[in-house]
C-alpha cells in the first residue's frame, strides 16, 4: 500500500514543482514540502491510535490498542516509538 501511495505523493511533487521527469525522487519530494508515503502512514496511525486511547474507560474500541492481534501489536508499536526533535516539529504543524 506504501508504494501505491509513494507513487501518488511523487506524482505530486512533480505536478507541483514542474520538474523534469530525471529529477532525483528525494530531492523533488523535499523541493515539493511533501512527505514520504511511509511517514504519513504512520503519522495517521500514530494518531487513530492516540484517538482510541482518548476514548472513556470501558469503550471497547479502546481495548484493541496493544492487543495480541494484528492492529493491536501495530497501533502499540507505533506509540513506543520514541521521536526526535525534529519529527516532534514536523508532527505538531500538522
């Protein structure tokens, strides 16, 4: 799903740049302000599960954070992630 994704956001960059079809990915990503697909995906789920936990006691959709299935170990991997300075900023302009 990332490349699909990955494959719309340089298609983006190039839409919003103009730039040559030989310009470097990074670079027209970086030029166009845009992030790379990977970091958007997990910058939603980052927040679906802060949502979740946000929810009162006792709901049951805030008990599927950190269970043992699929969504519950992803959504409890991606808020022990611990950020840097840098991803802190980018993340509170959004």
């Amino acid at each position: 799903m990332a490349k699909e994704l990955q494959v719309l956001v340089n298609q983006e960059a190039r839409a919003t740049t103009e730039c040559f079809c030989t310009t470097n990915q990074g670079a027209l990503v970086m030029e166009a302000g845009l992030r790379p697909a990977v970091a958007q995906l997990e910058n939603r789920l980052r927040r679906f599960a802060l949502r979740l936990l946000s929810l009162p006691e006792g709901e049951q959709a805030r008990e599927v954070v950190g269970t043992n299935t699929a969504i519950g170990r992803r959504l409890g991997s991606v808020l022990k992630y611990t950020w840097t300075e840098t991803e802190k900023t980018v993340l509170l302009e959004e």
